[in-house]
C-alpha cells in the first residue's frame, strides 16, 4: 500500500518547549522534532552523535530558524541529563514537553549474550529513559506543574521475538515505568504516556535487522508496509498536546499489525 499524504501543522504545540532525545539521524526523533516545530513549538534536539546531531540542527533550523536549539546528551550519563534540562530552560525559559526516543538494539542469542551487552541495552534504553523522566518531572514541578512527558517504547514489550531479549526487557520496563511515573507526576497535573510502534523504518533499523526479517515484519503489518518515522511522530504530538489531557498511564500503540 502507498503511504498517505504527509500532515501539515495545526498549531498543537504553539509556545511549548519541547525536548527530543536521540534526535540526530532520519529515524523517530528527528521526525518527532520536526512534527512539534510544525506544530509552533520550540525546541531542543539532543544526541549523543555530536556531528549527526549538528547536521540534524543545520537542517531544522533551514526550516525553522531559531526555534530550535541543540545540546549534546548521553542519557547513560546524570550530569549530561541534567545539562540538558538546563539548556532547555536557559534557552527557552521552560520545558513543557519530553519526548524520551533514546534506545539501543540489536539481536543476539540470550545464549550468546554477554552482560555487558545486555545492560547497555537496558541502561539506554530503560535507565535513560528513567533519568530524563525524572529531571523532566523535576523541572515542571519546579515550574509550578503541567506539561507531558512522551515515552518511546514497542510493541516487543509485550510478544516475544527471537534475539530480543534485551532489548524486549528494556521496552517492557519502559512502560511500566510510564505507568507508575504517570501516578506519581498526577497530583502536579503531568501527564506520561508512550507510544509503541511496531515497524517503523529508519537507516538504523536496517543496519541491525536482516533484509528476510524486515520482509516478514513487514508482511505482519495489516497495511502491508512498514510505518514512516513521521506517523509515530504524529501520536507522538496528540500525546504532548493538551488533545490528551485526560490521558495518562497509557501505552498507545503505533501499529497496523493483523488482529
């Protein structure tokens, strides 16, 4: 099937500051910062590729000029965190949106798998997401409440697939946590949701995924095609738009996988 035409901006974000980590690249977050700079907000990229991450921001500020900022971020690091809230706030006055994209994968045998590989995988993916959710949280109570935080998390947080067990532990944690943040973030009027895309293509999914898997992926989406990064980006916008006031705790799927 053909993809749709691509969703103009309908002024969902106007004067909001958002931050989008592993925003460097042509995958989710780059489409993620675009879609909310469409959408009239201000923004911060993060990545922890500082050369991708400055071509990304030559790029979006051909398009959007000064509203957008970028700052470099390992989310396996505290201060770096912790920086990055800080430039939000120096360079914008506020943070009123985080859009937490940062992960890492691969495919490995649980056989195979070494403990390092496996807790790299879960101190990006899962511990990162924990430390910019809870500086995040810090910052809006700060500012006196509100404001979203938008977790990315998958589908393979709840099925099984073979060479994923790291990876599948860190997205299911990602939502659990999603869901218990969002208890503890309610009584200061902030919301915490996530995404949970099924296929979504972008150049580093191809690098860490054979050509016959990416085939049969594809073949279980109902649409018979894979997702472009900017339709996960799309539920990516609702959910940091007041569109989604009363919703919090929830894990939205981004899927067209067969009933």
């Amino acid at each position: 099937m053909t993809v749709p035409p691509y969703v103009g901006g309908h002024a969902l974000l106007t004067d909001k500051v958002v931050v989008v980590t592993a925003a460097a690249g042509a995958g989710i977050g780059q489409a993620a910062a675009r879609r909310c700079l469409e959408e009239g907000a201000r923004v911060v990229i993060s990545d922890h590729h500082e050369r991708r991450l400055g071509e990304t921001l030559d790029t979006l500020k051909a398009e959007h000029g000064g509203a957008v900022a970028a700052v470099p971020c390992d989310v396996t690091d505290e201060a770096q965190v912790q920086r990055l809230v800080e430039f939000a706030v120096s360079s914008f006055g506020r943070l009123d949106v985080m859009i937490n994209n940062a992960g890492l994968g691969g495919t490995k045998s649980l056989l195979e798998m070494t403990d390092e590989e496996w807790t790299r995988v879960l101190d990006v993916t899962l511990n990162g997401t924990f430390r910019c959710t809870r500086a995040a949280l810090r910052q809006l109570v700060a500012q006196g409440g509100g404001g979203a935080i938008v977790n990315n998390s998958s589908v393979i947080g709840w099925r099984a697939q073979e060479g994923q067990a790291h990876y599948a532990a860190a997205k299911a944690g990602v939502m659990a946590l999603t869901r218990c943040a969002a208890l503890d973030a309610a009584p200061h009027n902030i919301r915490v949701n996530a995404v949970a895309p099924s296929l979504a293509m972008h150049p580093h999914l191809v690098k860490v995924t054979s050509d016959d898997l990416l085939a049969e992926l594809t073949r279980r989406e109902a649409f018979g095609r894979y997702a472009e990064p900017w339709e996960v980006a799309n539920v990516m916008v609702f959910l940091a738009s007041d569109y989604s006031s009363y919703l919090t705790g929830e894990v939205v799927s981004v899927s067209s996988q067969h009933a």
